[in-house]
C-alpha cells in the first residue's frame, strides 16, 4: 500500500502565504522558506499595533485638547477635571473635534469647566 501524501493542502498553505508575501523584497516574496517568516513577522506586527493605535489616536486627541485648552488659559488637567464636575460626558475625539472644527462651543466648553471648579 503507498504512503499517502496531503500535496493538495501543502500546495494551498504554501500559495495562501505567498499571496501575502506579495510585495516583499527579495526572496521574501518569492520562496516560502523565507516568506513564511516575513509573514509571521508582519502579522504579529499587525497584531500588535491594532491595539497600539488606540493608544496613540488618545495621545494625538489629548494634545489638541490641550493646546485648545491653553489658548483659553486653561490646563489640560484642569479641564478634564472641571467637565467631570461640571457633569459633561464628552470623550476625548469628541472634544477633539470640537476644538478643531467648533472653537465657539469648544470655548462654551471651557468657560463650564472654570465654573466648576471656581464652584
């Protein structure tokens, strides 16, 4: 009886990641010994900065507000602050997009806070 062989599914894998590899440089994008590697690599990257976007999108978000904040004499620190106590549940893209595209209601937003934290 002939040993059986999966040449089928071994040809489908080794296709799937090439087509990933398409691309790459060099023999990354051409032989599977090495594209499978270079495709580990990228996914584990795009694993990883999937959740490290989040990150930065709030880093970029708090220093608009910031710098919002400061044209009107007010700290970032303050501000948050003075929104918690003046009860407005706005997230930071929001409040990021106020500053940027809304700068009278971003100002209402201001003066709200500084009187909450006068009060």
């Amino acid at each position: 009886m002939p040993r059986t062989r999966n040449a089928v599914a071994t040809k489908k894998r080794r296709k799937k990641v090439l087509k990933k590899a398409k691309g790459y440089f060099g023999n990354k994008s051409r032989l599977f010994r090495y594209a499978k590697d270079a495709v580990n690599r990228a996914e584990a990257y795009a694993y990883r900065d999937r959740r490290k976007k989040k990150t930065v999108f709030r880093q970029l978000w708090i220093v608009r507000i910031n710098a919002a904040c400061r044209a009107e004499g007010i700290r970032y620190s303050q501000f948050i602050n003075g929104l918690n106590k003046a009860d407005v549940k706005l997230d930071r893209k929001a409040l990021s997009e106020l500053a940027i595209h809304e700068p009278d209601a971003f100002k209402e937003l201001v003066e709200k806070a500084k009187g909450a934290l006068a009060a």
